[in-house]
C-alpha cells in the first residue's frame, strides 16, 4: 500500500514524531511511504489518488479551500485517513474539517502515565488486545456520537475516546489520540494500533 505521510504545523514535535510514525510504517513490512512535511497543497494536487492512505501528524493551521476539498474527495473515494493525536486539533476554523474526523480537541490534563481500555475486541485494529498503560498526553475530545469508539481512558471520572473509526463516503478514517511526542510515540502499543489502522482505513476500497 502507498502511504502519505503528512506532517507539519505548530507546537508539537512533529518532525521527531513523524520519523517515529515512519520507523512504525516501515518496519511493518507492507506499506511503500512517502514523506512530506507542512506543504498542505499536496492535498490539492492530482498525485494524491495515487496513495492508498494519508497518515497525518499536524497542529493547528489554516487549511485553503481546494486542500480541504482534495482531502475530502480523496478519502470519500475510497481510501483512508489516519490522522494521530493533534490531527484533531488542526484547522480549528474549519467545521468540515472537524467532521471528516469526527471530532476535536477541547483540552488535556498534565502528561502522564494512564491505562488504556479496549473496548472493541474484535476490531481488526485492537483484535485480541485489553488494557495497557501508556505515558502520554491525553486527548479529551469532543466528538461525533456515531463514530465506533475501540478504545478509552478515564479522565474526571469519565471514559474519553484514544481510538475511533468512522466512514467518509466509500473511504474510512481511524483517529489515535496518542502520540504526543517522540517517546509516547515510541511506545509498541502506539506503533501496532497506528500500523494496524492505516492497513483498515487504506483497504476501504477493497473492504
């Protein structure tokens, strides 16, 4: 499977992020990536449907028009979009943006260590997987009530999406919350949940 992965943006470290997400990609054994970083008008061009999937890693930012609308067409034909922890809090002006994902970053308690609890277990992304820690910056998003949460976290007492898939037309798209920077990045958990879910989201159009 061809492989875009995005990254760019403000705040976090998405170049140590990106080359951990690429160690990820590549030692799957099955995916051929191509890396690019911040030119969002990648997304514009006609090459774009030559990939299976996008793997984006992004913070905040501006997204035009025509980028949006190639994403958008991009993933309703039938391939993925794996966009990973801040890919939720990019282009905060954009409502289409916020529902291709299915939802949006609000806030996040302090970098720590926490459990994460699978919920889907026969999902092909978290098959055969239960609780496990992570040390991380949890996401606590607001989210669309129709995407299929596979796995949480409690936060006040509440269990958060770390994990959801949802469709966009005939393509899929997988949301990780994790992966906050290059360690959590690190983690094996991270790395099988994110491998595992662009080899879904990229099969849309043979699923």
């Amino acid at each position: 499977m061809r492989v875009l992965l995005f990254n760019g943006g403000e705040i976090h470290d998405h170049r140590g992020c990106g080359d951990e997400i690429l160690r990820h990609l590549e030692g799957a054994g099955c995916f051929e990536v191509t890396r690019v970083e911040d030119d969002l008008d990648v997304f514009a061009r006609s090459e774009l449907a030559d990939f299976g999937c996008v793997v984006f890693y992004y913070t905040v930012g501006e997204i035009s028009d025509a980028q949006l609308v190639g994403l958008s067409n991009f993933i309703a034909s039938g391939k993925g979009f794996v966009p990973v922890h801040s890919g939720a809090d990019s282009f905060r002006e954009s409502d289409d943006y916020r529902a291709v994902v299915g939802g949006y970053f609000v806030t996040h308690p302090h970098y720590r260590s926490y459990q994460v609890s699978v919920l889907d277990r026969e999902h092909e992304i978290t098959r055969d997987l239960d609780e496990f820690m992570v040390t991380d910056e949890q996401y606590i998003t607001s989210y669309d009530t129709r995407v299929n949460v596979l796995a949480t976290a409690l936060w006040q007492g509440k269990a958060w999406p770390v994990a959801w898939t949802k469709s966009w037309g005939k393509g899929r798209v997988f949301y990780l919350a994790l992966g906050h920077d290059p360690a959590a990045c690190r983690d094996p958990n991270f790395g099988l949940l994110l491998t595992r879910g662009v080899k879904w989201a990229g099969s849309a159009a043979a699923g």
